[in-house]
C-alpha cells in the first residue's frame, strides 16, 4: 500500500488514517502491545547554541528543545516510543529515525509517508523499537539545509543484557561552514558543493561543540557511540594506540574487530559502536586525529589521563553483543537488481572509463550540469530524483530476499542509505566481506562495486539515497517498493 498523500484528505483525516493504519499493519515484528511507551517531546525552532568557545560569539542555529544535537532519546528494547514534534520553524518540516524499522507511516518522508508538519503544527511518531542500538533523528524535508543548520539528535536503544562498561558515551560528529562571526554560512546548496563532495565544512564538532580534550582514566572501558550527522564529511578516526574494537555497525551488533587498518570510517549518516579500553599511563595524553582526506589529518582533540588509575589491568569482559531479530536474506534465492549511481563533477570520464552504457539520455550522469541550478547532477539507474513523492525505480516482492548490486560510477564517495531495513554488505568490488555486517548506510568509494542482500519484510515505499545531502537534493535519491 502506498501512503502518498491525496490532495483531497485533510491533514488531520491522513493523519487519523495513517495511525489506523499502523495499528491495523500487521508488523514483521514480534508485537510489543505489553511494552511500555516512553514519551519524548521535540520543538524544532530557531535558537542561539556556542559551537566555538569563547571569545567567539555563539551561533544562531536551527534546534531541537533549544539544543544542538537535540536531546539524547533513549529508551529500552521492546519499547514503544512516542515522540510529538512542534514545528516552531518558519517552514515545513519532518522528523526521520535513521536506522530504525518502523512501519512506512512513521518514516518521517515528506509527501511520500506523511504531509509535512506545517509551521505552528504538530506531528506525533510512535512505534516499537524492534532492534537495540545507535541510531538518530533528522528531517527529511530539505535536509541539506535543516540538518547543516543544527537539527539532528540520537536516538539510543539499550540491550536489555549490554556488555559490562565502565562508562557509556555518545558522541555526535558534525562538521560545520562558520563565518569569521561564527555564524552559518549561508550557501546551502551551491552549484559547487552540490557537483562535487558536498557542504564540506571548516569546524568539526562533538555534541554541538568544538571539543579541546577528553578525559579518561588508566584501565577505563569506554563503550563509544559514534554518529557522524554531517551532511558530507568522511570521518576515519585513528585512537593511535587506543585500538578501539568495532561491536555494532549502524546500531546493528557485529563480530567484534578491530577498524581495518586502524581507521573507524564514518561516512555521513553512519554509526559505529566501539569499545575504548585506556591504556594509556595515568597522567598521560593521546590525540585523537581525523585522516578522511589524504592531506588533511587534523587532531580532533586530547585525552588526556586521570592521575590516578581506575584499575591496572585491561578488563577482560566479553564485548560481544546479542543479535537483533533481523530476517536472514536467503541468498541462493535471492532475486539480484542492479542499481548505478552516475553524475556530478568527471562523473562522464569515469563511466566511460568503465565502460558503462550510458544511461539516461543526454544528461543522464552528465558532468556537473550546473546549468539546473543544483537539480538533477546526480543519477540513479539514469533518473535524477526531485522532491520525494517518484515512482519506484524498483518494486520487490515483499518476504523474499534481494541483492542489490551496486556500482558507483563517479568520481565521489557516497554513503548509499536504504529506509526501512537493514541489509547486509555481502561483497566489495567481488570480494567478500569478513564481517558480512548489517548496516542501513554502506560508503562505496568512487568506481566500487558493493553486494548488499536483505529480506523486504516491511511493506511501503522506501527512500533510497545517498546521504550526503547536496547529493540527495540534485537528484540521488530513489523509491523502493516493497509489496
Ligand atoms: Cu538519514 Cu533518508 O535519511
Ligand atoms: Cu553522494
């Protein structure tokens, strides 16, 4: 069943008919009706937040409950959440939970799942959290500006049995483009960000602030929940000899292991739960350093040591966690759909260099295409996307299991998201990968191939896009249907 919106329902008639029809969807999830129903409120509005410390000014930014990010939401597994959302903005907005499978109703897409929540009105959200983990909350109604202009929070699910840690701590990475006044700048969505990698910044940020150090003690085990809510920066994070091992990609758990050549990858919108042992001597500092882009390493801030040990050996508690209740695809059966993405800035020369048919007539993954004013730069499967409500570029049986397979013929990364469910990477350019990790968000690297495979077990039209947002906004973005 698709949700579009019909002109002639009233908002308050889709939005009464949209909650009958998540009570009446029979859900691919055990049901939770017993479950507790935690509520959380968020106000989205204009607001005022110190991304850099004084004596700099602080910043006007687009917030929720008056905070950049917004307030942490975190509730148990097998809870219901319900969350009311007041647009105090002066334009519509919505609210996404990255990550989460919910029924299609409460995906937060403009036009496709739900009206947009006009300025002055409310939205309510509510589902069950069917999967513990990390995952956060945006909108996705004009992301590239809403998002880079402040609104963004986590969204925190506990195991009910999670390893043994000393401390928790979530971390949300932003990557912001500051005036010398320490105000946004204002070129959302130019032609040139747009073409190439994106609204690039020039102030990273932990928790909405520039961070200077972090402090630790000897024998201390961290559990650290890492979201990355840039709207195009690469974060790949070296902890030197912190050797941080990886328990959960994308909220979902994994084996754990350390980060492939010692670098946690971020792309935009991904997540990684990794677990800090500190090793360090008391008294002791360490850097933490960005290496994304080759050229560039930046020390992102200091931990510094404690002078006092917490204990003198490394804990040796297991770190694994328990698995979420995800259908396992069946990949002897699964039907395999081929999906392109092709455009921007030398997007030709490298199709042609792999020798792809174009697609998609004369534009269709042309070179920059500038002249459309930000639209249709960018291709997937030979479509460039504008405004949420399209018709599928693929429809998939629901129940079965599906392999994607990929390729990113341009110059750029792309941190490819699916909504609605997670998938499992099952290969790179070939190969197979070690970990076979769930993820809901894959990076390909420009010219790499990547087989995701997954079960379609939740019906609806689903967004499928990359979520570096100038990207997502000049076309790459499509419909999935699951029926
Ligand atoms: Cu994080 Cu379609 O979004
Ligand atoms: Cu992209």
């Amino acid at each position: 069943m698709s949700l579009k919106c019909k002109p002639t329902v009233t908002r308050r008639a889709f939005v009464a008919s949209s909650l009958a029809g998540v009570m009446s969807t029979t859900l691919p999830f055990p049901g939770a009706a017993e479950a507790a129903t935690q509520k959380f409120s968020l106000r989205a509005a204009q607001g005022r937040t110190r991304i850099v410390p004084e004596p700099h000014s602080d910043t006007a930014a687009w917030c929720y409950n008056g905070k950049v990010p917004g307030p942490e939401i975190r509730i148990r597994h097998g809870e219901r959440l319900q969350v009311e959302v007041t647009n105090d903005l002066a334009e519509e907005t919505t609210v996404h939970w990255h990550g989460i499978r919910l029924p299609n109703a409460m995906d937060g897409v403009p036009h496709l799942t739900q009206v947009p929540i006009a300025p002055g009105d409310k939205f309510v959200y509510e589902f069950d959290a069917v999967d513990a983990g990390t995952f956060w909350y945006h909108p996705h109604q004009r992301s590239f500006e809403q998002v880079g202009r402040g609104l963004y929070g986590p969204l925190i699910v506990e195991e009910a049995n999670p390893p043994r840690v000393d401390r928790e701590v979530t971390w949300v990475l932003d990557d912001w483009r500051l005036t010398d006044d320490a105000s946004i700048s204002d070129d959302f969505g130019n032609a040139h960000d747009v073409s190439h990698a994106g609204r690039l910044g020039n102030t990273v940020t932990i928790n909405g602030l520039v961070p200077e150090t972090f402090e630790v003690a000897s024998g201390e085990r961290i559990r650290l929940r890492l979201i990355n809510a840039a709207n195009a920066r690469i974060f790949a994070l070296d902890f030197g000899d912190h050797t941080p091992r990886i328990i959960a990609l994308d909220g979902q758990p994994v084996t754990p292991h350390d980060p492939p050549g010692g670098l946690v990858v971020l792309g935009p919108a991904m997540r990684a739960d990794v677990i800090l042992d500190c090793i360090g001597e008391p008294g002791a500092q360490a850097q933490l350093v960005d290496r994304a882009y080759r050229g560039n390493d930046f020390r992102v801030l200091d931990f510094t040591y404690a002078d006092t040990a917490l204990r003198e050996a490394t804990p040796d508690w297991p770190i694994a966690l328990p698995a979420n209740p995800i259908p396992e695809p069946d990949l002897s059966s699964a039907q395999r759909h081929e999906v392109t993405f092709t455009g921007g800035m030398m997007g030709m020369m490298v199709e042609r260099e792999m020798g792809l048919e174009r697609r998609g007539g004369m534009m269709g993954g042309g070179m920059m295409g500038m002249m459309h004013d930000g639209r249709g730069i960018w291709f997937v499967n030979g479509k460039a996307a504008e405004g949420h409500v399209l018709d599928p570029f693929l429809t998939l049986k629901r129940d079965a299991s599906h392999i994607l397979e990929m390729t990113n013929a341009t110059a750029f990364d792309h941190p490819i998201h699916l909504h609605g469910h997670s998938f499992r990477v099952i290969s790179r350019n070939g190969a197979p990968t070690p970990h076979r990790e769930w993820q809901d968000t894959v990076l390909m690297a420009p010219r790499e191939r990547v087989e995701i495979a997954f079960v379609a077990d939740n019906l609806g039209d689903w967004m499928f896009h990359c979520h570096i947002l100038e990207h997502q906004a000049a076309g790459m973005m499509g419909v999935i249907r699951v029926a």
